[in-house]
C-alpha cells in the first residue's frame, strides 16, 4: 500500500463555467497523475462555491420568470455539482493516465456529510449564495420562505446559508474500500452534502461545509499520512502582502496556533486552511499537513517548496 494523500482542491483550479473547468482540470489530472505515478494513494476533495451558486441561481431564475421549473433545494444543487465536477476530473485524469500507460481506475463518490443540527452556524448564517436581490424583493421572499437575507458588498441583498463543522462522513466505508482497492477517488465535493439525522438516518440541510474541514476530516479518517490544501500560492506567509512579508517553510502547531492569535491569516483565505491543518495534525499525531499551490505540488511533495505543518 502506498502513502495515503488527501488533496483538498481551491476553487481556483476548477474556473467559473463548465467549459473553463474542461480546460482548467487538464493541469489538476496532471498533477494528481503525477503524485499517482510518485506511488501515492491520492484521495481528492474540491470546493464548489462558484459552481453551486450557479446551479442555484439558474433554478431560482427559470422558477421566477417561467413558475413551470421547480425550485430546486440547496443540498440536491450540491450534489449536482459534486456529479459534473467529479465527471470532468474523471474524465481528465483518466486520460491522463492513458496517456502515460497507467492502469489505474478514478471514481467519484457522491458524499454526504453529517453535521450537528445544534451546531451554533445554524444560529449564525453566513455564507452567501445564489443571486442579489433589492431590499424590498429580499424582505418579499424571505417572508414567502424564513431564508435569511444579508446586505453583500453593496450589490444587493443575498441569501445566506449556515456553515457548521463536518462532523462525520457518510460514505466513509466506501472511500476506504476504493482507496484499498487502488483507485484514485472524487470526494467530498464542495465540503460534502451537508445533513443532519433525523429519525434514525439522513435528511440534507441547506448549508455549506468548508471543503478544507472536511478534507481533513476525510483524511484523519482514513488515517492519511499527509494532508495536501492547494491554493492560489506556493507558501503560507506571515505579514501577506506588506514589505515584511516572510514566507513559511515550515510550522508546528504552536507557531501555526500563536500566528492565528496574531491575526496574520485572513479569514475568507488562508485562516480555514491552517485551521484544517490543525484539526488534522492534533488527532493524526503521525501525519504531515502541506499548504501549496497546484502548480508546485510534486515539488513541494519532494521537499523543494511549500509550507509544511507539524505535529
């Protein structure tokens, strides 16, 4: 059995339409096909934000204007999105191990997430999704509704959706089986279908789960050796983006945890990443957490580059 790899997949590798994701996941296949051919077992998760909110928004807009499409619940645009994102990255690995003459099968699970219905996130929604609105037409369908409405960025009003911490992954068992089996596996897609138990099994709730915390939920359950987050940079730095910017080679736990109380991780960015890391490495005491882009990962894998967090 080789080393097992939980790559969590920015949403910078995936672009904003179908046709710039057929094109951009060619350069993902390939950097999963070389930590494949390195002797990895490679297990992938990916965000889904553009994606999800474009499904969204292309049913709230054809029931709006026409009332003969359905409104479309968040949790099932979730797993729409899991599938055709899973589709292109099958497809593109696979021909990418063709192309190398690697006998190997990728799969993708359609997964879903437990998360707790008390979680305090429920309270507290703040993650924004689908389309803006005015204030009188947000006020109209949150009567119509009980969504919840904040004002974004001075465009609009939108809808907000709560986002609670992975609790437990649903389709564990099978991950595990396919990882054994060899296969290179597509999952947690966009932190997971979030649900919640309800009379003794699942019911989906609209909610996002951060695809980083549940990447490394994946991968201290299925024991991984190392935790891969690939992002829009190469290492993560202290001071970002000021003239005593210093970037990281390397951090434990205790200087990841003292540079989070020090503010110098942003929280939409970097902040969740570490954070994930630090979930990961507490309970997997064996395991190593890698912060780097796409483009460096073999690299960073061998030593050269990125940020390597440890226990």
């Amino acid at each position: 059995m080789g080393k097992r790899l939980v790559i969590a997949l920015g949403g910078n590798a995936l672009g904003n339409t179908p046709k710039q994701q057929l094109e951009l996941v060619k350069k993902t296949a390939s950097t999963i096909v070389d930590l494949a051919e390195e002797g990895y077992d490679v297990v992938v998760g990916h965000g889904n934000g553009p994606q999800v909110g474009m499904v969204n928004l292309a049913f709230e807009n054809s029931h709006n204007n026409s009332g003969s499409t359905p409104e479309m619940p968040f949790p099932e645009c979730g797993a729409m999105t899991q599938g055709y994102i899973g589709y292109h990255l099958q497809q593109s690995i696979g021909r990418e191990l063709k192309k190398r003459g690697i006998r190997k099968p990728v799969a993708t699970v359609i997964t879903q997430v437990e998360v707790d219905k008390n979680d305090p996130a429920f309270q507290n929604p703040t993650k924004p999704i689908g389309s803006f609105y005015s204030k009188e037409e947000a006020e109209r369908i949150m009567e119509e509704t009980g969504y919840s409405f904040v004002e974004d960025a001075g465009r609009g009003y939108r809808r907000v959706v709560p986002s609670p911490k992975p609790v437990s992954i649903v389709e564990l068992e099978t991950i595990e089986r396919l990882v054994s089996e060899g296969c290179i596996v597509i999952t947690v897609g966009g932190g997971g279908i979030p649900v919640v138990k309800s009379d003794g099994w699942f019911e989906g709730v609209a909610a996002v789960i951060d695809k980083d915390r549940a990447s490394a939920k994946l991968a201290l359950d299925l024991h991984a050796d190392m935790l891969v987050i690939l992002t829009a940079v190469e290492k993560v730095s202290i001071n970002f983006n000021k003239p005593n910017q210093i970037d990281l080679d390397e951090m434990s736990l205790e200087q990841a945890e003292k540079y989070i109380e020090e503010g110098h991780f942003a929280k939409g960015s970097m902040l969740p990443k570490v954070e994930s890391c630090i979930d990961y490495l507490e309970k997997m005491i064996t395991g190593k957490a890698l912060i780097t882009s796409l483009e460096k990962a073999k690299d960073a894998l061998q030593g050269k580059t990125g940020t390597v967090i440890h226990p």
